[in-house]
C-alpha cells in the first residue's frame, strides 16, 4: 500500500492505493475532483456556481451536472434524517462569523458578536431541484460543506480505481471512502494532531468523522463551531463532542455522524434503528460503542 497527504480545504487529504504505481495518475485523480466540486459548490469562492445561486435565491437556475448533485445529495440527507442534517443554514453560519475559510476566519482581528438573522420563511423542503433546474427560494442560502466533502471522497475513490484498476482510498478531511476490495489500517483520532489515535481495519464503504472540535473561531470571546442545530440555528451543544460512524458510503457514514450530533442523547438509539455501527466521544472523554462498533477495548 502506498499512500500520499496533503493540505487543500483547511484540512489533510490522503490517498492510498494498492499498486505503487498508481500512486501519482491517484493524487491527479483526486485533486481534479476535488478542484471541480469547489467550482460548483463552495460557498467560500465568489465565481462558484453555489455563489451565484445563492446570490440570486428566489430565480430558477440552470446547474452544472456536478452542482444538481451535490444539491440532490444534500436533500436526501435531509430527507432521511428530518432536517437534523440541513443544508439550507448558509445565511446562520455566516451570521456567526464563519464566512470565509477557517483559517482565515481564525486570522481576522476581534470582532462584534454575530449579527443574528430573522427566521426564513420557508426551510429545507422548498428547495426544488429537477433535473439541472434548482430553485432555492428568497432568503435561502445553501451550505453544502459537509455532504460535499463526502461525496468527493466517494467520487475520488471511485474515479481513482476507475482511472488505475487499482483498490483505493480516499480522505477528505476525516471523510473516508474506500473501493476495490482491499483492507486498509485506518488511525481514528478527532483531530489531524491527535497522537493518540486508534487503529482500526477498513473495508469498502465509508467512515466519516464528525466533530465539534476542529473548525472553531471565537467572537467576543465566545467559542462557535461549525456545526449547527438546525432548531436553534445554533451551534449543537449536545453531549458528544465527537461522532464515528461507518456506513455504505462515506455520504451516508457522514449524514449519520453530524445528525448524532446534533441529536445529542437520542443518537445511539437512533444509529442503533438504522443498523448504524458509531464510536461516540463525550465532552469528558468517555466512549459509547452502538450499533455493532467492532474495536478493541481500548479503542
């Protein structure tokens, strides 16, 4: 297994793949991936196409190909976790400073407490998407951050053994997808300078790692992080400050993980219904284990 990292999105990107040789045609593969889908669907670029709907919400447009699905995804993450998982919280995260790259949030000078925002009229079920056609009503703004790093993952792992026949993976910022049939040892930890990180066997499918503690900024002193409850609009304040799950694919993997949590109390029953193997990480550092977790003790 060969395997290389790097830094794009605020955040460490790895590709392995089984044959040596398809090691440098992989990272190609992976970078044009990811390249195409910041073009349609980062809401940090003002010339992306995920700009320039949000900034004309309320018109019906015409989308790249790439664009309708990412949308589509983002929807049925929606769909299936009623709204734990939603999209349309652009103008909210923005509103508590988050509006640019992390990194660079993090470098601007002192600033004033967000500015809070009125309650759209209309939610995550009034964006209609048909085809290449999407409509985001008036008042709307999507984010698509977190599907979106998925579903590159999922696309770039299966672009990578499309283009070399080699089994591959690919992490995008903790979002692993894996195809091919290989077994690769994968290090859990909750963040990218966590030393203590645990190892474990991966298989086809995908891993997501959602967590409270990376992309975090301070306003006035206050602590925010990027992942919102969508019945506050809020930053979630459950008690887990870190959620592993493992699933079919690493879209599904991450819908799961930031749904538990926002739920907060109710997510190992709620894994546990949908067959969900999950690793929990409360604020204090205890583990909970649902839905078939498979690890060691110590991990």
């Amino acid at each position: 297994m060969r395997a290389v990292s790097w830094r794009d999105w605020s955040c460490t990107v790895t590709v392995a793949v089984a044959d040596d040789a398809a090691l440098h045609r992989a990272r190609q593969v992976v970078t044009g991936e990811m390249d195409t889908m910041a073009a349609a669907a980062s809401r940090f670029r003002s010339d992306s196409e995920l700009s320039r709907v949000n900034a004309t919400a309320g018109r019906l447009q015409h989308v790249s190909p790439l664009l309708a699905e990412a949308v589509a995804v983002a929807l049925r993450a929606a769909e299936v976790t009623d709204g734990l998982v939603d999209p349309t919280l652009g103008r909210d995260v923005v509103a508590l400073g988050y509006d640019r790259d992390i990194e660079d949030v993090r470098r601007q000078p002192a600033r004033s407490g967000p500015t809070p925002t009125d309650r759209p009229a209309h939610g995550w079920r009034d964006v209609h998407l048909e085809g290449e056609l999407l409509l985001v009503p008036r008042g709307l703004a999507l984010d698509l951050g977190a599907t979106a790093k998925a579903l590159t993952a999922d696309r770039g792992a299966a672009a990578v053994h499309a283009a070399t026949g080699s089994p591959a993976l690919v992490s995008v910022g903790g979002d692993v997808a894996a195809v091919g049939g290989a077994e690769w040892e994968l290090r859990l930890s909750e963040r990218p300078d966590d030393d203590e990180g645990r190892s474990l066997a991966a298989y086809d499918g995908g891993i997501a790692t959602s967590s409270v503690l990376a992309r975090r900024w301070t306003v006035e002193g206050i602590q925010r992080h990027h992942l919102l409850d969508p019945r506050t609009r809020q930053p979630a304040t459950g008690p887990w400050r870190t959620a592993t799950v493992a699933a079919a694919t690493c879209v599904a993997a991450n819908t799961a993980s930031t749904a538990a949590l926002v739920l907060g109390g109710d997510a190992p029953g709620w894994l546990v219904a949908r067959g969900l193997p999950a690793r929990l990480v409360a604020h204090d550092g205890s583990v909970t284990r649902v839905g078939g977790w498979a690890l060691e003790a110590a991990a």
